[in-house]
C-alpha cells in the first residue's frame, strides 16, 4: 500500500489494541472489536494467500455486512475512515 500523508494517517484511533494485533500476528484466529458510537462489530482475519479483510456488520449496517481488503499495517486506519464514515451518513 501507498504511504498516506500524515495528516491521514495521525487522526487513526486505536480501535483494534496493539495485544490484538500482536495476537493477530502469533496466531491463526480472527480478532475483533466493537464500537459503540456505530453499534458496529469488526473482525478482521488475515490469511497468507488471500491478504486480509476487515468485516463490520451490526449497528448503523443493520443486516447488511462490509467487508474490506487491508493490511495488518493499516487496520485501525481502515478501520477508523470506515466508522466515520458510517457516523457522518448516520440519518
């Protein structure tokens, strides 16, 4: 992935912790995380061959799920453009 100006990447919030990123690294299992100004759940899931994917699904979503390609490197900036994404085209 491309380097994103600072001014992008410096307003990332930690919506995944560093020990569930650490944990994503030293095992195969999916990591997740809630958030509760969307109502939304995210896990992500990263495989060798495949890359990995962030899903939301719940909340401000209702029965709908978004499932996004990103790496390890840059979940919780994904993760975060998402969710304010969601926030600001909350009716």
């Amino acid at each position: 992935m491309a380097d994103l100006p600072k001014s992008i990447t410096g307003q990332a919030r930690a919506v995944f912790s560093d020990s569930a990123r650490v944990r994503l690294m030293e095992t195969d299992t999916p990591i997740v995380a809630w958030d509760a100004a969307t109502g939304c759940a995210l896990s992500y899931r990263f495989e060798v061959h495949a890359g990995g994917v962030l899903r939301l699904t719940n909340g401000l979503l209702g029965d709908d799920v978004l499932a996004v390609g990103c790496e390890p490197d840059q979940l919780n900036l994904v993760a975060t453009l998402l969710l304010s994404g969601l926030t600001a085209s909350r009716p």
